[in-house]
C-alpha cells in the first residue's frame, strides 16, 4: 500500500481532534485533553497560525499526524522545527508511516532553513525510544523540561 503526506487543511479539523485525542489515550493522558475544537482550529489554520499538521495516509486512508511549529536557537542562530505530536494508529504502525511523517518533517527543516527538528518522548515509551535512535535521534539528557502553567502561569504573570 502507498504512503502519502499532506498539509492538513481546515476540512481536516475533526480528523485531527480525533488523532490528538487517540494520541492522549495512548500515552494516558486523556484527562489532560482540553481544547475546543474550533479555537484549535483558529490557531491551526487562522490568520496567525501557530503550528502546522501533516497528515499521513496508507492507501488514502489517514492514519496517523505530525503537529509542528518553529521555535528558535540563539546558539544556531537559526530557526527549528518542534515537533509537538506524532501519532500512527496502532494497526498502521510498522507500515513505514511514522518514518514518512519524520522524513517529511526532516525535509521541511532543511527547506526552511532550520538547525535542527526536536521533540520529546515519554521515558516509558521504549518502542518510541528505540524507533526515534534507529533514525538518528539522540536523547538530551541533560536537559529537564519545565512548565508553567494554570494558576502558577497566572501568578508569575503578575509577578512581572
């Protein structure tokens, strides 16, 4: 069967809540899912948008997404590409299409001029891990990921 990647469009929007919702039960967050569709969809595909989608399919079927956004490195002096989520459906997977999405991500950075594609991983998630260092990828163990957010995000904001 033949792989395909496309830029999601707005007629993708259900698709893509259905995708980020499977992808939170796949990693046990569920209860964290809290977006409105429709205020994702205006970051998605609004006058300003704040990240991209690509769509991956298996014989035009969709079966699994890449949602990305730039962030930037003052070290490289050059933009990257974040990659927020990857999600293939659990019968999809082994078909090559997480390796599709990533090879598109990867082509994407170049075009644009990018240092570099990042992303996190669950420590849990040893498939993942393995699948990501068989590409190439290299854990940064020396960084922490850190988050404000809720009523600290709130408080710090009145801190300034």
């Amino acid at each position: 069967m033949s792989i395909a990647i496309r830029a999601a469009t707005p007629a993708d929007m259900p698709l893509i809540a259905d995708f980020i919702r499977q992808l939170a039960a796949y990693e046990k967050l569920s209860h964290e899912v809290r977006f409105d569709q429709d205020a994702l969809a205006g970051h998605l595909f609004g006058e300003r948008p704040y990240a991209e989608v690509l769509i991956g399919e298996i014989g035009g079927q969709p079966r699994g997404f890449a949602l990305f956004f730039h962030n930037f490195s003052t070290f490289e002096g050059r933009p990257g590409l974040y990659l927020e989520d990857l999600f293939v459906q659990p019968e999809a997977r082994g078909a090559g299409l997480g390796r599709a999405l990533l090879a598109r991500l990867a082509a994407l950075a170049i075009e644009r001029g990018c240092a570099r594609l990042e992303w996190s991983v669950l420590d849990w998630n040893a498939p993942a891990i393995a699948f990501y260092r068989a590409l190439g990828a290299r854990t940064m163990d020396d960084w922490m990921i850190n988050r404000v957010d809720g009523a600290a995000l709130a408080v710090l904001a009145g801190a300034a």
